[in-house]
C-alpha cells in the first residue's frame, strides 16, 4: 500500500489534502467543525459565519477530487449551516439522502424560547448513478415478533424477512455519555454504530475511506474494524495521540473479521513521520 494510506497526519487538513492523489478513495466521510464555538483548541469552531461558509467551500473544493467516480460523500453537519452546505455540495454531487441522527437526548431542560434540538443532520451525496451501495450490508434484521407474526404461509420463503430490512433515513442512536466504554476525550465524539454503517454501505471491502477532520479518530477506527482502509488529518496534536491510542488498541469488540487483521497496518503519523 502506499504511503499515505491507513494514516491520521496530524496537521491541517488543507495542507494534507495534497498528499492523496486524485481518484484514489471510496468514500468521504466527515464531521468538521460545525461553526457552534466548541474548543477544539483551535478556533476552527469559532469563525465568522462567511469565514465558515469560506473555508468549507475551499476544503470541499480540495477533498472532492479526491473520490474515485463512483464515490460517495457523508457530511454531519446541524440545521444552521447544513442549508448553505447541502447548497454547495449539490452544485458539485447528486444528494441521495438527508439522514437524521436523533442524538436520544433526554427530556429535560432544553429551550424555552424555541424548541430543544436533539438531531444533527448529515448529508449522503454521490458522484455518479453507479454509486457503490451496499444494502445487504446494513440491513436490520427483524426482531422474532415481527418474523412469527408473518409466519402464515404466504410469507414462507420470503426473502425480504430473513435478510432484514433496509436503514431509514431517521437513526436514533444515542450519543455518547461520558460513561460509555467508547468514550474518548472529545467533545463531539461520534458512535462507531453510525460510522460502521456508513463505512459498510459505501466503502468496499479494502477500499480507503477520507476524514479530513479525524478529530478522536472515530472514522479511522470504525474503517479498521470493517476492514477498510483510511487517511485523514486532525490538527489538535493532543487528539491525534487519543486516535493513536484508539488505533493500537481497539477496545471494544471487532467485527468479526477485523479481529484478525494486523494492527501494524495502522499508525498516526506525525509531521516528521510523514
Ligand atoms: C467535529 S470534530 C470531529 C469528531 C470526530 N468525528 C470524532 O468522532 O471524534 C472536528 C475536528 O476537526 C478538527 N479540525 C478543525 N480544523 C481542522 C483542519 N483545518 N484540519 C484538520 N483538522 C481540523 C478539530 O480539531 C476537531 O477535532
């Protein structure tokens, strides 16, 4: 494999981007600063609404020749500036779908001069019509109610129920509490069920998946365990040592083949290393 693959370099996206050559990687997929004035010990979460606007464009410009033709794009983003995002993104790709992830968040407190926010917003855009997709990969299998419920005879042999059904666009999963084994420190970890899924379904098996903004390395190790390859950048060099440590020791169960996979295949590599 080459250099820059199975990689976190712990430096500015823009900078990175201009290791990967041009129609090298399956799927993008990224969760970048969402402009909300989060400490990332950078102030990348803190600009200017036309500076953020500015500088989203300028990374999409640089990420997107990255994708083979067949490539896909998942974006997370929340409803203030996913609208102005979607926009951009649809002048270059095919959006296939709005997913809402329902963060699970508990009822209580919230806003009292408008309504609490418990979702962010992710966009799934394509490069071409024959997209990579792997349904079979993600179905859900349906819970022994539902199968004997449809146990009468018209139903015998019916595929569709043994093999589960197919994501909806609305997925509640919830965040991760402070307790959760997953748990890094990070303040905008996401759950490896969600990035699994999407790794799964739009990235073949061996294929490189991209995170410009790797943050504690969820994208990196989510790509491990299913047998994916990765590359991505995180500016914070306190984050990139968590991704390090995610890396070497993954622990929470693999997928069933990644247990099997080498370990040495991954490191974060550091300026100097690169
Ligand atoms: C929303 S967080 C990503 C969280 C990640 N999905 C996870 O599960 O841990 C965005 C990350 O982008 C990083 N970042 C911001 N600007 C960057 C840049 N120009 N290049 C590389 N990383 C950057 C931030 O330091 C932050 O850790």
């Amino acid at each position: 494999m080459t250099s820059w693959v199975n990689q976190v370099f712990c430096e500015d996206a823009l900078t990175g981007l201009a290791r990967i050559p041009d129609g090298s990687v399956d799927l993008i997929l990224t969760d970048p600063p969402y402009n909300l004035g989060k400490d990332y010990g950078n102030a990348s979460d803190q600009q200017t609404v036309d500076a953020y606007l500015a500088w989203t464009e300028q990374w999409i410009d640089a990420a997107l020749p990255k994708l083979k033709a067949n490539g896909s794009l998942y974006i997370f983003l929340t409803w203030r500036f996913s609208p102005e995002i979607f926009v951009m993104l649809k002048k270059r790709m095919t959006m296939m779908n709005e997913i809402i992830w329902d963060r699970r968040v508990p009822s209580m407190g919230g806003s009292v001069r408008s309504y609490s926010s418990v979702h962010d917003t992710i966009g799934f855009f394509v490069n071409r019509k024959d997209y990579y997709f792997d349904l079979d990969a993600v179905r859900i299998p349906y819970d022994a109610a539902t199968k004997k419920a449809r146990s009468r005879s018209i139903f015998i042999g019916a595929k569709w129920l043994e093999v589960g059904y197919n994501p909806k666009d609305l997925w509640s999963v919830s965040r991760l509490h402070r307790e959760h084994p997953e748990r890094a420190d990070h303040p905008t970890q996401k759950p490896l069920e969600i990035i699994e899924r999407m790794i799964k379904a739009s990235c073949p098996p061996g294929g490189v998946v991209l995170d410009p903004f790797m943050g504690s390395g969820t994208t990196a190790l989510a790509a491990q365990r299913c047998e994916r390859n990765f590359v991505g950048f995180e500016l914070n060099p306190d984050y990139c040592a968590i991704i390090e440590s995610r890396l070497a020791a993954p622990k929470l169960e693999p997928t069933r083949k990644a247990a099997k996979r080498k370990s040495a295949a991954t490191a974060v590599a550091t300026e100097e290393q690169a």
